[in-house]
C-alpha cells in the first residue's frame, strides 16, 4: 500500500486571506465621505492645518469601537450557538459561581481600552491647543453677543459688527450675516470672550469649537490652508435666537484680505468694539475707538 503524506489543510488560510482581501478591497473603495468618517471636509485640501489629525483621531476610535462590537457580537453568538440547549439534553450544565481569570479579563480589558483613547485624545487636544510654541501671524478677537458676532482684526485696527439676529426662515436673512475673513495659509490667533451669556464658537468645517465664557477669554491657534467660505455658528444654546446667530468664514488671499479690512477702514469702523456693549449696537460712540451704546 502507498504510504499517504499527511498535507495540512490549507482552506482556514486561503479563507483568510480572501477575508482580508475582501475588507481592503470594501475599505479602498469607500468614498472620501466614508473615509473620513463621515466628518465635514473635501476631497481636494485638508480646511486647518488640524482638520487631519482631528479626522484619524475620530475615525481611528470608530475602528477601535467597530472591532471591540464585532468581537463581542461574536463571542455573544458563538456561545448561543454552540452552547444551546440540545433536544438530548436532560440535565442543567455545570454551575460555576465566579471564574477568577474571566472576570480579571472583564477589569483589565476596558481599562486598556479606555487609557489608549485617553492618550491619544490627550495628545490631539494638547497639540491643538497649544499657542504657545508658534507666534501667530494675526489675531482676532471674537465677541459673542446675543445673537450675533463681533470681530475685532487686532493687528490691523479695524471690526465687523453683526447686526442683531433675524429669523432664519426670512427671505434675505443670510445676507445680513457677519463675515469673518481670514488670510490662507497664515497662522490666526483667535480671542474668544462672551459680552452676556455663554456661547460657542463653532465653525463645522475646521472640526472644532471652543466656548465663550463670560468674564473668561479662551485663545487657540490655527492655519486655514484651504480658500473658501464656510458657516460658523454659535453651538451652546444661549436664548430665544440662537438658532440664527449664524457667521461665515471666508479664507481668501493675503491680497483680498488687506482689501476687505481697507473696506472697513473706508467704513469708519476702526479701532475695537469693548465688552461694555450691549446687544444692540446704535453706532453711537463714546471714546476714539470704542463703540459704545445707550440701554
């Protein structure tokens, strides 16, 4: 008789690479959307010099959830599958009342889980909001007001007031919102401060927002790299219109802008809009650059 060569079976390792064949080839195909986890952004250029490391931080945790959920779902029906109660079965299985090595798995596990998204979400955070290591080019200070915006371009001595909020249903409404402009590729320094109530400057597009406090003033950087405009609102609910205190950013050439600011110089309004005012803003004023009003 032939002596037969005992061969290993191959199916479990063609059965995987055709697995992970099959998820690369979902994963390559997956739209710029999908891709970024369904984040604001395009597919041409990254909006901040932020946007980036914002992204893989949201979409490396999705990964992180989706394999922790895969695993669980499958242990859960492995063990309803092959643990069943069988026709055949007469007795109860054997009863354990703790299983030292399981439950320490159970403890250890979710911490490791939970210390690795905490380090890396420290990380991304403190990177973000570090102004410490970079002079910026330019800042502007921000003043939430209910409901509006006012943005004071310190370095060149000039504002934009938001008139008061209108209904966002109104025809025409959008045209009376602020505008923000900021030069690309130049670092901003923003000067965030609340003349009334809590607010939060939100801008969808640059993946981040920072509250304003009244009687405290939050700072952080960035460097818009990509011209465009985008919509910015307020996201901490601070009243009746909140709703409509909406704002645009518009990321323009170093040329552009020095025009835009020479249009509010041209305009009479320079200098700086103080904390003192209230919400409705006459264009009376009382001190050189200072706009201030009568309740």
């Amino acid at each position: 008789m032939r002596s037969q060569i005992n061969r290993p079976n191959r199916r479990p390792a063609r059965r995987a690479a055709v697995l992970v064949t099959a998820v690369a080839l979902i994963a390559s195909g997956c739209s710029a959307e999908v891709q970024r986890g369904f984040l604001p952004g395009y597919e041409d250029a990254q909006v901040t010099n932020q946007t980036e490391r914002i992204t893989d931080l949201w979409v490396g945790s999705w990964i992180a959830a989706l394999i922790v959920g895969l695993i669980t779902w499958g242990l859960i029906l492995w063990c309803v599958t092959v643990y069943r109660k069988r026709k055949s079965d007469d007795k109860l299985p054997i009863q354990l009342r703790y299983h030292v090595p399981l439950e320490i798995t159970y403890v250890v596990l979710p911490i490791i889980l939970v210390g690795v998204l905490f380090f890396y979400t420290a990380r991304d955070i403190s990177e973000i909001e570090d102004v410490s290591t970079a002079n910026p080019d330019m800042t502007v200070q921000v003043v939430g007001k209910q409901w509006s915006w006012d943005f004071n371009y310190l370095d060149e001595g000039v504002y934009e007031s938001g008139v008061h909020a209108q209904d966002v249903g109104e025809p025409g409404s959008f045209d009376q919102l602020p505008t923000l402009y900021l030069p690309v590729d130049e670092r901003v320094e923003f000067v965030l401060d609340a003349r009334d109530v809590i607010h939060s400057f939100w801008v969808p597009a640059f993946l981040y927002k920072k509250d304003m406090i009244p009687g405290r003033t939050n700072t952080f950087q960035v460097i818009p790299t990509r011209e465009g405009v985008y919509a910015g609102k307020c996201a901490e609910f601070c009243g009746e219109e909140h709703s409509s205190m909406l704002f645009n950013v518009a990321v323009v050439s170093r040329a552009e802008f020095d025009a835009q600011m020479d249009a509010l110089r041209e305009r009479g309004q320079t200098g700086e809009l103080g904390l003192e005012l209230n919400r409705v803003q006459d264009g009376n004023s009382s001190a050189p650059g200072t706009q201030r009003n009568e309740n």
